[in-house]
C-alpha cells in the first residue's frame, strides 16, 4: 500500500539512530534495492532490501520477488489501517511462499507514536491484526510491530528480532558462498 511509509522505514533500520526523516513523502516507483544492511553494529547478518512501490499499478510485478526464502516486512499504518490490502498482501506472501515457515513474515505498524493512538486505541489496532493474521492461518508469521521512525519507537526492538531470526540454524542461506559472490557479481554489471 502506499503513503504508509515502507521507504521510510527502511531508512529507519539503516540508521543507527533508529530513527528517518518523517517530514518528506517518500515515493518508490517500482522497486529500489539496498544491498548489505547491517541492522546491528558487530553483527556478521546483513540482508538485501527490495523496497516494492506501493501503487497498485505495480501489484502484477510484485510477484516475480516474492520468494520462500526471504523475509517480509509488511507495512501499515497504524492511523489508516487498510485490512483489505494487508490481507492481499498476506494471502499472496502465503500462496508464493506454500505458506512455509521458512519464510517469515514480521507486520510493521507505523506511525505507532501518534497522540491519537494513545489511551489503549493503539493496543486495540494491533490485537485485531492479530486476530486477522494468526499463526494457525499464516505460519511464517513472526511477531506484529508498532514502530515509529520519527521517535525510534520500537525499531530496536524490531531489527533485534529480525537478526535473531537471521542467526537461527534453519534459516542460514542454503546457497554456497561461491555462487552468493556470482550472483553479486553478475548483479553490479
């Protein structure tokens, strides 16, 4: 979906402040790659970001990146929670990925700082996500995040549990070194 502030987010967990700039609209045609993230300083995980454009006349595109052996981001705002979209994205993450377990899904909720989010309503938006998108009905599920980039809420929290999963023996690359450093190779030309 877009205007929900996935390109901000990633500047976020590039960051080592945790935080982005949340003043400017930032817009993806398409898709933009970030290569070798490293979420947490020391740490040998680094991971390749494909930031997807949110508008739906790049939804048929999508598909051709959307694997069983990557880990999704999906992201909403918490402000303007649109379920029918996160259930399209949900459904198709499931479908391309034979709803594997192998494939992780982490919900990112944005915004979570927002004055009209307090007094348990935030609480409240991230419990009917979770009743929405359940383990028993998406496997690859992980955890539901309420983050905030203009604050840092919650982003450590959230790159600490990406790495941890990274870190996991079932999930380390299946592919050998060699033909990690070809791909990467072929890619740059």
């Amino acid at each position: 979906q877009e205007g929900v502030g996935k390109t901000t987010l990633l500047n976020c967990l590039k960051s080592d402040k945790h935080k982005a700039d949340t003043k400017v609209n930032l817009s993806t045609d398409g898709v933009h790659i970030t290569r070798s993230i490293q979420l947490e300083s020391g740490s040998d995980v680094r991971f390749n970001a494909w930031d997807l454009g949110g508008q739906e006349v790049f939804y048929p595109t999508h598909q051709f990146f959307l694997t069983s052996n990557s880990v999704y981001l999906l992201v909403f705002n918490l402000l303007e929670m649109n379920s029918s979209r996160m259930e399209y994205w949900m459904r198709l993450i499931k479908s391309l990925s034979q709803n594997s377990r192998r494939a992780p899904i982490f919900i990112v909720g944005t915004h979570a700082d927002h004055p009209s989010l307090e007094n348990g309503v935030l609480d409240s938006r991230l419990q009917e996500v979770a009743v929405k998108f359940s383990t028993n009905s998406y496997r690859g599920l992980q955890t539901i995040h309420a983050i905030s980039c203009k604050s840092g809420m919650g982003v450590v929290e959230l790159k600490q549990r990406i790495v941890a999963l990274a870190n996991q023996s079932w999930f380390q690359s299946r592919i050998s070194e060699s033909w990690g450093r070809l791909h990467d190779m072929i890619s740059i030309k």
